[in-house]
C-alpha cells in the first residue's frame, strides 16, 4: 500500500497492464483521470477504482488543483525499498524525464517478474527487440500501440535521422 501525489495538469503513466497484480485506488484529494481499457474514469475523494490484473490503464491529473491517492497493490510484490528508489530518481530528475533506464533496474531487481507485463523495445545492432506482456492480451494491445511506430524505428536504425 502507498500513497502518491500527482501535481496538477501533470500526466503520469503511460498506458501499461500488470499480469502480476491489481492495483486499487482509492481518491484522497483532488481529482485523477484514469483510464482503463479505454473507459476514462475520474477519481475523486472518497472513490474507489479496482484496475484488474491485465488490464491496460493509465492516469493524468487533468484538473486545476494536486491530487493524492492511496493505492493496493494485490499480492503485495512492492515493498517500500521500491518507492524510495523510484523516488530518489524521481527527484534526481528535477521535474524532466526520469532515467528509464534506472527505474528498469529498480524494477527488475525489487519486482523480478514485473517485465512480463511491461512492453520494452531496445536495439542490438541494427536490430529492434521489441518485448510483449506475457498475457495475450497485453501483447496484442501493446503491439497494436507500437506497430505503426517500427517504420520510424527501423528509418532511425538504418541512419535516417532526419526528420520533417
């Protein structure tokens, strides 16, 4: 169980699933808009939204004002030691991107089987490695989101990088 805080007008996750758990939400101030499978969902306080394993999801804080929620994750695989490193790479990123890269590690090391329900792409050579969700599910909706982008990817790899 922990508890987040999203600034407002911030946008936060990118679509994602979990195979491995479900997350519940419960809205503390302010309001998140979630959307599940498509569906946006806003989240106020006192609301509860149940995110079932496998299903695609994300959340923005669209409104004018900051936002906490508290959220359970079930079976409980994060421990805090996950949300003090997440958040030491978070502050290190002063209000830009954060180091994906760094997050990845944190995950894979304190949540081993997490990548099964995450899409990553990377390069070897010129090759683009492109990993699905372990659920067939999650893998057509993830791949339906990343193959119109390959075309790009593969310009990119051939060393087209300019762009119009």
């Amino acid at each position: 169980m922990f508890e987040f805080h999203v600034p407002a007008g911030m946008s936060v996750a990118a679509g994602h699933s979990h195979d491995g758990y479900e997350e519940t939400i419960y809205g503390l101030e302010g309001v998140l808009t979630w959307t599940v499978e498509g569906t946006p969902l806003e989240v106020g306080p006192g609301d509860v939204l149940l995110v079932p394993r496998g299903a695609v999801h994300q959340f923005d804080n669209t409104s004018g004002e900051d936002a906490r929620a508290l959220a359970v994750v079930t079976p409980g695989i994060l421990g805090p030691g996950y949300f003090r490193e997440v958040a030491a790479i978070l502050d290190a990123a002063a209000g830009g991107p954060p180091d994906f890269e760094a997050l990845g590690e944190v995950m894979r090391r304190t949540a081993p089987l997490a990548p099964l329900s995450r899409a990553q792409a990377a390069t070897r050579g010129s090759a683009l490695v492109v990993n699905l969700p372990g659920s067939e599910r999650g893998a057509r909706e993830n791949l339906s989101a990343v193959l119109p982008l390959i075309p790009h990817a593969l310009q990119l790899l051939a060393g087209d990088t300019k762009h119009t």
